[in-house]
C-alpha cells in the first residue's frame, strides 16, 4: 500500500525478488595498510600527505584497517544480510607504478575478496577505478596524458584475467567528474591541480580510459558478466530568467560531457563552444568516441542531492566571497559565471540538502533518454554526526536521520521503478564509516560506526533497518 506523500515516506512499498540490495565501499577510504605487499603510492598518499589539504590531516594510511580485518567485514556483510558488496579495487596494489608486471599479493588480495563474497552467497561489483591513480602515472601527466588511458586498459586486462571468472558486474570508473574537475579543476581532489584545459583533457582521457578497459576486458574475462560506469550526474534545478543557460552550461559540463561520448558517440557542440577560449579539444583524435561508446549493461547512478543555478553578473559579493572568482580553481571551466544558489534544507552533516526527489527525476529522466539500458543506484547515503549511546546491552547508535533519508530515497526509487525505470539495484554508501577525502574522517557516512582508536565495528541503528527491507524486500514502516 502506499500512501503517496510528498515527503517520501510511503509505507509498504515491495521490490522484485531480483532487485540487488547491496552496500559500497571505495578502496583508499577503508582499506588501509598502504605500504604493505608491495604497493605503490597513488596520487591520494601524495596528496593527504601534503599539510592542508585533508581536514585535520588526516589520511587513509589505516583507514578502517580493512585489509587486515577482510573476513570479519565479510562475515558482517552476511550479518546485514548484503546480497552485493561495491568495492573498488587499488590500481597501485595491482602495478605499484601503473604499469608493467602484476604484483600477485594485490591480485591475491581481492582474489580472497571476491571469493570470500562468492562463499557467502554475495555478489561482487568490482570498479576499477575509485580516485587512487598510481603516483608514477601522475608524474607524467596523469588523466591529462592520453598514455595514462592506455595504461588503464592493460590495468583492466590484468584484473580481468584473474578475477574474470567470478566478477558479475564491472565497474570502470566511479564517478569521473570528480576525477577530472576536482583533481585537475578546482584542486580539492588529489592531484590538486587547478587548471581548465587539464580538467577537460581529463575528462577525455577517462572517457577514452572507460572505452579501452571495457574492450579489454571483454577480451579476457570468461563468465557472463556486466559492464557498467558509474556517474554522479548532477540534477539541477534553474532559478530566475537565466536559471536555464546556467542549467544548460552545468549539464552540459556535468553530465552530457559524459553521457553523450558513453552512450551517443559524441560530445555535446555546446561544451565545446562554451570551453572553446580555454581549450580547442584537439586531445580527441579521430575515432577516439568509436572507442569510447561501448555497448554496456547498466549504468550506475550516484546520488546525494540537488544544485540551483542561475547566471551570475560578476558583481555580486556574495559571489566573490565564495571564491568563484579564482578562475584557477573552478570546477567548471568555462562556465564560472554560474551561481550556486543555496539550496533549501534540510541538510546532512555534509551541508548537503536533502532532496529524494531529485533521485526520482534522475532515474525516470535517464530511462526516457535511454531506453532500455537498465540502471542501479551505486551509491547513496549519508553523513550524520552520530552519536554513540550506552545502553544496558553495550553501545548503539540510534541514527534515525540517516535511516530517514534512506528510507525516503529507497521510496524515490521505488516511485521511479512504478514509472517504468529498470532499476536493478541499490548500493547503500556506504558499508563502513571511511576516509572522506578531503574531509577525512570527520564525516560519517556509514550504516556501521568504525571506532577509529580500536577499528571495532558497530551496526548502526540503519543497518538493522536495512538489514529488515533486504529481510523483507519492503521498506520497513
Ligand atoms: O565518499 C564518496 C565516494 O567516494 C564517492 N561518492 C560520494 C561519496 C560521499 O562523498
């Protein structure tokens, strides 16, 4: 039964027996042990390492100490009832410089990942790519430098001969708008750069990095499985008469830059017009979008929330005093006279506002541009600052904002599915409490708290609810 409430908060809202809940982690944000078994830095290392970049300092050297403890957080996924885990696995523990021979203890380690899922009835959605790029690759011009695709796809292939036999859906890369703009545009990501050009070469050579990987794995693995990127594509909503060219120029920049070589063969005119005093996009050469529009399986959805655009004069002080106009640090090069408008609340701890909606307009809007390719959600959660009570029988934490929003965006994606959207599954950010990049680890994005001192681990209030809808395949009232 549902009710239908504008707040999303349906009761007795069913998913399909094959729907998979699941739950995702990325490698540097839990697995620690960045030394160990022969791997190599990635640009991530460098970048918390260098003071000031990551809040209080902090950096993923133990993490959630996840790669010495991978049974016990296995066991826990059975706990909470997983049916998928998301994980990515750490280019540098595969090549330690991003090329040449494998390194077998990184291959064995998520070899004993993706078996110990196996054994435990789990599927596995392995991405290749979540940020940790190989220090060495970035010494020669990182996503900037066209060889640092090609060096992805022989890193594909060598993961794809070992574990692909096992795999059920890859993963190329997560999330490359924040790759691109955020590493090379604004410099809040590693490597920290802050450059238009470069952003957009990257965004280019990640396209062409998700084109090569898919070919190269399709050469070498030996099951049935799927291929699949991951996007956090932006949902935006105009404000006032120029709330539309800011919508366009976002889009275009945050999304169609990225759907459009994917799933359409080329890159939208008006990105190239609007970046065409920065860059000429003379790094795509001929053929390159042939290479890049590979038929996948699915596309995986990332979301959070909501932005509100509208065109700036300039002039406003408000503006000046967000910083926009460090036009070496944007993110959206080309387009830096588009205003972020605060959006309404309510917000997580992230100040990001809280809005299901969106996640209903995503899903139906990407089904009715492309039919017939079927969509998960690889991604949504949120951070709460959480409190850890002690009660009678040991500590908890009741978070019941975080089981709100999920409860809220699961009946977002419900709501689409009704619509008609092929949504195969959910992915919860995230399993465990982690490293929040620049954040570090002052944001709590878990349904599990990790004790940072002790590395113990303590469901949260949200797993047990979501350990009941997988349970159940309901949302729970
Ligand atoms: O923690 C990140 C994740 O690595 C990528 N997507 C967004 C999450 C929350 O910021």
């Amino acid at each position: 039964m549902t009710t239908g409430n504008a707040d999303y908060r349906d009761a007795g809202l069913a998913f399909p027996d094959d729907f998979l809940f699941g739950s995702a982690t990325a490698a540097y944000q839990i697995e620690g042990a960045v030394h160990e078994d022969g791997r190599g830095p990635s640009i991530w290392d460098t970048f918390s390492h260098t003071p000031g970049k990551i809040w209080n300092d902090d950096n993923g050297d133990r993490a959630c100490d996840h790669y010495h403890r991978l049974e016990s957080d296995l066991d826990l996924m059975v706990e909470l009832g997983l049916e998928a885990y998301r994980f990515s696995i750490a280019w540098p523990r595969i090549q330690p410089t991003g090329r040449g021979p494998a390194n077998e203890a990184g291959l064995a380690f998520y070899e004993r990942l993706v078996d110990g899922l196996i054994a435990r009835g789990i599927r596995p959605i392995a991405t290749l790519y979540h940020w940790d790029l190989p220090q060495a690759l970035e010494d020669v011009g990182g996503w900037a430098n066209r060889a640092t695709a090609e060096a992805f796809a022989e890193y594909a292939r060598i993961v794809g001969a070992r574990l692909g036999d096992r795999v059920a859906l890859w993963t190329t890369l997560n999330e490359p708008w924040c790759s691109a703009y955020l590493g090379y545009g604004s410099g809040a990501h590693a490597p920290g750069l802050t450059d238009g050009a470069t952003a957009l070469a990257a965004v280019h050579h990640l396209n062409l990095a998700h084109g090569l990987a898919v070919a190269a794995l399709r050469d070498v693995v030996t099951n049935d499985p799927g291929y699949s990127i991951t996007l956090n594509l932006h949902v935006i909503r105009p404000s006032g008469p120029t709330g539309a060219e800011a919508a366009r120029r976002i889009d275009g920049l945050a999304n169609r830059v990225f759907l459009g070589p994917l799933l359409e063969g080329e890159y939208p005119a008006d990105v190239i017009a609007d970046t065409a005093g920065i860059t000429d996009w003379s790094f795509v050469r001929p053929g390159d979008t042939e290479l890049i529009r590979q038929p996948i399986d699915l596309l995986g959805v990332n979301y959070y929330s909501t932005v509100t655009v509208e065109m700036w004069d300039g002039v406003s002080p408000r503006v000046r005093a967000d910083g926009h106009q460090d036009m070496g640090g944007t993110p959206w090069p080309g387009s830096e006279h588009v205003e972020f408008l605060l959006q309404p609340g309510p917000y997580t701890s992230m100040g990001w506002n809280i809005d299901p909606s969106g996640l209903e307009d995503l899903l139906v809007h990407l089904h009715e541009a492309y039919p017939g390719l079927p969509l998960m959600v690889t991604e949504n959660g949120a951070a709460f600052d959480d409190v850890v009570t002690q009660e009678a029988d040991g500590p908890v934490v009741h978070d019941l904002d975080r089981i709100d929003y999920l409860r809220r965006h699961f009946t977002a994606a419900h709501r689409a599915m009704t619509r008609g959207v092929d949504l195969r599954g959910y992915q919860v950010w995230s399993l465990l409490d982690n490293f929040e990049w620049g954040y570090g680890y002052s944001k709590r994005f878990g349904i599990v708290r990790v004790d940072y001192d002790t590395f113990e681990r303590l469901p949260k209030d949200s797993a047990r609810w979501y350990a009941e809808l997988i349970r159940a395949r309901v949302i729970p009232g």
